[in-house]
C-alpha cells in the first residue's frame, strides 16, 4: 500500500496524517541507510497512534522508549535488521538534566516547562519531569541538552542550578488506589462508570462528549468491550487500568478490580 494511503487509513486529522508522515519518514530512513533512526518525543495519544499504525502495517524492528520504565513520554527508535533493540537503547538520544533549587517544593512541573519554552525549547524535545522537593529531573533529547544547559536558569521564582546526570533517575513514585467493583459487561461505559463512581448514563455522555481514551486513543464507542491491562484516561477525572476481571458475583455480574492513579 502506498504510504499515503497507509497514512490516509490511521489518521483522523491532519495532525496525525503529519505525525504519522514524519513516523514512517525515520522508518523509511532506517530501512533504506540501514542505521538507527528515531522520532522526537511522544505524548500518551500519538505514542498510542504510532502504535496502532505500525502494528496494522506489520512493521518491525521497532521500540519506544522514554529514557526508563515506566516514563509517560517517549521515542520511537527504529533499527537495521543487523542489530536489536537492545543494542539501539545503548545510544538512544536521550539525556538527563537535574534542576536544583533552594526552597522545597517551590517549583512544579508547569514552572519547569514553561521556563523551558520561554528560552525556545519545543514540547517534542522533551520527555518526562520528574519532581521533587529540592529539584526536578528532565529528560530530553541529547541534541537539545547543551542549549537547555547553556540558557535555563529561572523556574518560577527560583534560581536553578543544573547538573547533567551519567544514568536515567529514578521514576516518579506513583500513588494509587484499587476499585472493587461489578459490572454487567465489561463494556466501556460499564467500566468507567464504576471509575467514576457514576451511573452508566453518566458515563455514556463523558464518552460520546470526548473525554474518554482507551490506552491514550479517544473512543466514542461505548459498547467498545475491554481486556484486562486496558489503560483508561477520563479528562478531568483521572487515570486508570483495568486490573482484572475475574469471577462472577451471585447476581450473575462480572468482578472488576480497577487501578486509579492518585
């Protein structure tokens, strides 16, 4: 099939027919130079669009990887047939920065990459934050490393102090909360209505309004059936998984447990 045509068949915008183009643009680049290639940093959704189109087409020798597990934005590393993904995450293109400052807790996540796009620096050069009491860890691509070094000196009202770090940081501790639930199906609006704690109804109009993503993709469906490890985002609500769905109550309904990020 054509690559447009491929494109055509994915995407739903054209922000995603340019995001897939710009994709198969570095897989092409790979296939043909017979080097690693790979993309700019990756949100939930696209990663999520990414995945859908490569897997359709069957492609391979391909990883995402945000600079260590479990990070929320990624890459996409393409690679030769001659190598493996292991080898390919040896020279990933990510580097790792610490922004120190002296006041606890006075710098977030929003003071942080809102200081970086003030000096020039794009959201698609830039993976995770990870913050703490005393400093944030920023993980970006190594060729923006330099200049982010060179010019960021202000988040908020704080004066940083930054320091490159030889190995990834450790990941953001994440807190969460088990749902015990039934359900009549394991439907899409059955599922998040138990994540919401709101009827079915309810939950049949946050998703025929938008708000609701199956593993970072928006579904409008709400008869869309769910597996167990499905990722399940509720805007303005939260974050969710459906852990498992084993064992049937006496009413003859499905037992859910659902994890909720806190």
């Amino acid at each position: 099939m054509d690559k447009r045509d491929v494109i055509k068949k994915y995407a739903s915008s054209d922000e995603d027919a340019l995001l897939l183009a710009r994709i198969f643009d570095k897989q092409e680049t790979c296939y043909k130079k017979n080097y690693v290639s790979e993309t700019k940093f990756l949100s939930e959704r696209e990663q999520a669009l990414a995945a859908l189109a490569l897997r359709g087409e069957k492609a391979e020798a391909w990883v995402s990887w945000g600079g260590y597990e479990g990070a929320d934005r990624k890459i996409i590393i393409f690679y030769p047939d001659y190598s493996s993904a292991e080898i390919a995450l040896q020279d990933d293109g990510i580097a790792f920065i610490r922004a120190a400052f002296h006041n606890k807790n006075s710098v977030g996540h929003r003071d942080l990459l809102g200081s970086l796009m003030n000096i020039g620096i794009t959201r698609e050069c830039l993976g995770d934050i990870i913050v703490h009491e005393n400093f944030c860890d920023l993980v970006c691509l190594e060729s923006s490393k330099d200049f982010i070094m060179n010019n960021l000196f202000r988040a908020g009202r704080e004066t940083l102090t930054l320091t490159i770090l030889d190995e990834a940081p450790a990941p953001p501790e994440l807190k969460t909360e088990t749902i015990k639930d039934t359900v009549a199906s394991l439907r899409l609006d059955s599922v998040v209505s138990s994540c919401c704690r709101t009827s079915r109804t309810k939950a049949a109009e946050l998703i025929a309004s938008g708000r609701v993503f199956m593993n970072g993709l928006e579904c409008l469906k709400p008869d869309k059936l769910l597996e167990e490890g499905c990722g399940i985002t509720v805007r303005g609500v939260g974050k969710f998984v459906l852990q498992s769905s084993s064992g049937v109550s006496r009413k003859g309904r499905i037992i859910v447990e659902i994890l909720k990020y806190v």
